[in-house]
C-alpha cells in the first residue's frame, strides 16, 4: 500500500512531468482498490476536490494507487474561436464567431442579457450549425446595452466560446410609446408591442372605451426599460367579452404617455 508521504510525492512528480505539455489535470479519487471510473463516468462520493478540463482532452500522463488516479489533460478548453458583435446598417446586431478547434462541435447556441452578470437568455430555438458563422438579433431595440455570449455544444456539453461576454450598444433613444397592434383590427386578440423608456414611478398599461371609461387595466410592471409586448383577449377586467367598436390602448410611464387606437370587430 502507497503511503500519504509517498502518494504525495508521485502526484508532485507526476504535475513536475506533465506540466510542459499538460494544461490542466483532472483528479478522480475512490475508496475501494479497484474501483476506479471508467473515463467519462462521474466522481465517486468519496472525492474531495476536482481539477478537470472542461471538454476533455488528450491524456498525457496517468498514475494510481487504491485511492486515487491522476491523469494530465493536454489543453484546458480544446474548443478554441472567437466571436464579436456589433450594430447593422438597420439596428439589429449581428454576432459572428469564428471556430479554429479540433474537436467536433455539434452545435453553438447565442445568449443575451442586459447585465453582464446575466441572466442570459438563449435567442436560438435549436442549435446553429457551427458553419452558419453568424446569427441576426433582430429583436433588440434603441439606447442599450446588450451583453452576448456564445456557447457550443459538443455532445451533452455547452461550454463558452471564449471566457466572457461581449457588450454592444445600439444607437438611438428608447422612447415611451405604444409602437403597434397586431392584428388591428382584430377578432380573438391582438397583440400591444410597446417600448418603455423608464420604470421609475412605475407602468400603466390601461385598455379604453371611446367613452374614457377603463375596459382593462394589465398587471405589467417591468423591471427594466426595453421592448415590451402584452396580448388582449378582447375581455373586460370582469372577463366579460366587450363589444365590437373603437377602443384605446394607453401607455404611461415615468410622467410619458402614449395612446393608440385599437378596432374590435366581433
């Protein structure tokens, strides 16, 4: 059996050999003689700490006793690339990224949030094709600052790209407004899509007759100014279906408001 002092001394060996050529290592400790994983199975209970690459590697060294086993990985993060964002021509923003690894990925999924700390939201329904090489938000609006990040998928894993985000700022102003109403005139419901320039003192989104009387009042209160959009049903606050005819949607925020006219037709 391997002493403490001697296990110690052959992992010390081990780092010193490997380190030329080794990045990263990854420990796997267990507490029956042969028990050791298989490669790829998860850390037994047993372990205390781990150093692993994240996608695997190449093996360059391996050593073990009744306790434990040490192999050196040959790089750290095996997928390598690049990626960047910025405005076009019409508003949106284009990310585009750049893939120079040798490992097979699957897929690459694009991320955004308003923090850099996040959270992100992933803008893709099904992973893109690492050959697309770029990906349209069209969905991003004025004045703000959005944060990307990039991650592809190799197997079951998605790692970043490169090691954090990257922002892009849109130009222009956001501003208070009631942009649309999809379908207007409408039948079942219509969809209100509106920007919200500022949240302090809160938002009143509000649905009126002709006669100023309030038909619906949304419980819509963001956290954030951006791009917004909300759906009415044609119902009443009671959950009544009103009447065909004109009505108004009303938008006030921060001391800003903004009214559109809005057809039912039943």
């Amino acid at each position: 059996m391997i002493g403490k002092g001697t296990m110690l001394a052959v992992v010390a060996v081990l780092l010193l050999a490997a380190a030329a050529s080794a990045q990263s290592f990854e420990l796997r400790t267990w507490s029956t003689p042969g028990a050791a994983p298989s490669d790829g199975e998860p850390l037994s209970d047993s372990a205390s700490f781990t150093m692993r690459s994240r996608l695997g590697g190449p093996f360059v060294g391996h050593a073990e006793s009744a306790s434990f086993a040490l192999w050196g990985c040959g790089a750290y993060t095996p997928v390598e690339g690049s990626f960047f964002a910025s405005v076009d021509p019409e508003g949106a923003v284009i990310v585009r990224w750049s893939l120079g690894s040798p490992v097979d990925v699957d897929g690459v999924n694009v991320y955004r949030s308003l923090a850099q700390e996040g959270p992100y939201v992933r803008l893709n329904e099904e992973p893109l094709a690492p050959g697309e090489a770029s990906y349209l938000d069209g969905t991003v609006w004025p004045g703000t600052e959005f944060w990307y990040d990039v991650r592809v998928v190799v197997g079951e894993v998605e790692e970043p790209l490169v090691s954090g985000p990257m922002s892009v700022t849109t130009g222009g102003t956001l501003v208070t407004a009631v942009r649309s109403t999809s379908p207007n005139p409408f039948t079942e419901q219509t969809t209100i899509h509106h920007d919200i320039a500022a949240v302090v003192g809160g938002v009143r989104l509000v649905i009126y007759d002709v006669a100023g009387r309030v038909v619906r009042t949304f419980d819509h209160s963001p956290e954030h100014p951006g791009r917004y959009e909300v759906t009415w049903d044609g119902k009443n606050d009671a959950g009544g279906r009103v009447a065909s005819g004109v009505y108004f949607c009303s938008l006030e925020a921060a001391g800003e408001r903004s009214t559109r006219p809005i057809v039912l037709l039943r």
